[in-house]
C-alpha cells in the first residue's frame, strides 16, 4: 500500500475532504444548465474537486504543483477524456484567449496573486475561489467596507461572497474557516474604455488619504462645489470613511466629477 503523501507547509495545502461540500462548490462553480467549454483548476490536490466539476464542462484543465500528487491525479482521471492534469504552477499558465473559467480550493498563501492572474485575464469568464474567509469577506464588503482591488475592478468584475466552509472540512483543518469567492467578468463594462484611467485616477486618489477623509482628497483635484455636488449625488456624508463608500456609490461619485451623462443609464445606487 502506498504510503499516504504528507502535506506540505510550503505549498499552503488543506485538502477539501467532504464531498458534501465539493459538491455544493461544483453548483456555484457551474450553475445548472451552464456548461463551460475550458475550465481551468487551480490546485487540483487529490482530486475532490476535479471529481465533480469535470462532469460539468466539456475540458478541464487541473493545474497541481505538487509533483507528488500528479501520479495520484493521472491515475484517479486517467478514463476521463476531458480531464488534463498539468503538472506546474498555475501562475506561470499563460491565460487562454477563448472565454474560459477558473474554479479551486486555492492555497490560502497565494491568493493575492491567483486573483489578480484572474483579474488581468481578458478571456475570464468567472472564477471560483475558495480562499480564507477574511479575505472573501473583506473583497466582497461583507464587513460594510470596501478595498481598493474591489473598487478599483468593479466596473469590469463583480464580486460576491458565496458560502462558507468550516475549517472542519479540510485536511488538515487550517486555522481559520473558508469562504467561497465568485468573480464574475462583466459582459458590458459599466464604464467605456474612455472612462478607465479617470476611474482608475479617481479611486487610487480617494484611497490615498491625503487630506485625512475622503472628501478632502477629492478636493485636492476637483472644485469644493463640484465635489460637494457630488457627493450630493451620491447620497454620501462629507464624513464618510472612504472604505465605506460601496462601489455603485463611487460610479454615481465618478460620473458627477466628469459631467457624464451616463449614470442614468447604468441605473443609480440603492
């Protein structure tokens, strides 16, 4: 009997082993009546979660850079056609240029940079992530903030936390709980090509914190009674901490300040 292959503190690795919760994952992932053409996995692990997605797609390309996992991984799909186990690291994969999904149980340490591999791909669909639950949470202003990634992406990314997963269901159990990270590509950007670098200028400075609020650093560039006019618009307080100005409330802000007429069209805040 082969001996069973110890983790490895190095990689991040906590295994999904519950196929309840595999399962679950595999319906956000790929919603019924939803079949991707290219799937792509990142650390397919032993396989739990490439089990029950490669039903769901027509090819599913399992990244795993673990090399002693890949014999295990080879064997366990060896009669599934549209399974390809690829043996490296995810992030080194050039991104495909054909619509495309990303789904996996991603090593906690790495998340930062899967997500923003996933941000910058211009084929992404969606992806599926499941990551510690802080940062699902701090992504998806769950705790009634916002970060400067999420603001910054949201005319072209809509992110959303999902479910959540208890420390218990892995193995080794980490420290922390799990949650479950859908990104979802736009198919029509709110803001036009033109727009991206004033959106771009507009959140990094109100972020920045110069000026000690965020009205203030708004000011530093933009008239008082523009910004004033503005923040009207929006429905924000002077006083409000810039972390918890939600993203549709930024659009309504960015719209103001360039004299764009068209907020109406995307729809205003709630």
């Amino acid at each position: 009997m082969a001996r069973p292959t110890r983790v490895s503190r190095a990689l991040s690795q906590n295994f999904l082993a519950d196929r309840a919760t595999a399962d679950r994952f595999a319906r956000i992932a790929v919603p019924p009546g939803h079949r991707p053409a290219l799937l792509l996995e990142v650390g397919a692990g032993k396989g739990a979660l490439t089990a029950v997605l490669a039903p769901r797609c027509h090819e599913l390309r399992a990244y795993e850079i673990d090399s002693r996992l890949l014999p295990g991984l080879c064997t366990r799909f060896s009669a599934a056609p549209q399974v390809h186990v690829i043996g490296g690291d995810f992030l080194a994969a050039r991104p495909p240029r054909t619509p495309f999904s990303v789904a996996g149980n991603v090593p906690f340490s790495r998340t930062a940079d899967i997500v923003d591999w996933c941000l910058r791909a211009l084929a992404l669909t969606d992806a599926t992530l499941i990551t510690q639950l802080e940062y699902a949470r701090k992504r998806t202003g769950d705790y009634g903030s916002w970060t400067l990634l999420t603001v910054r992406s949201w005319p072209r990314h809509e992110w959303r936390l999902v479910g959540r997963v208890a420390r218990t269901r892995f193995r080794p159990a980490p420290r922390v709980d799990a949650g479950i990270l859908r990104i979802e590509r736009r198919p029509t950007p709110l803001l036009g090509p033109a727009e991206q670098a004033s959106w771009r200028h507009l959140v990094e400075l109100g972020f920045s914190g110069v000026g000690g609020s965020l009205h203030a650093s708004l000011r530093r560039v933009h008239p008082g009674r523009r910004v004033d006019a503005a923040f009207h618009a929006a429905g924000l307080d002077r006083r409000v901490l810039v972390g918890e100005v939600a993203p549709e409330r930024w659009l309504r802000l960015h719209w103001s300040l360039q004299g764009s007429r068209h907020g109406s069209r995307h729809g205003s805040p709630s």
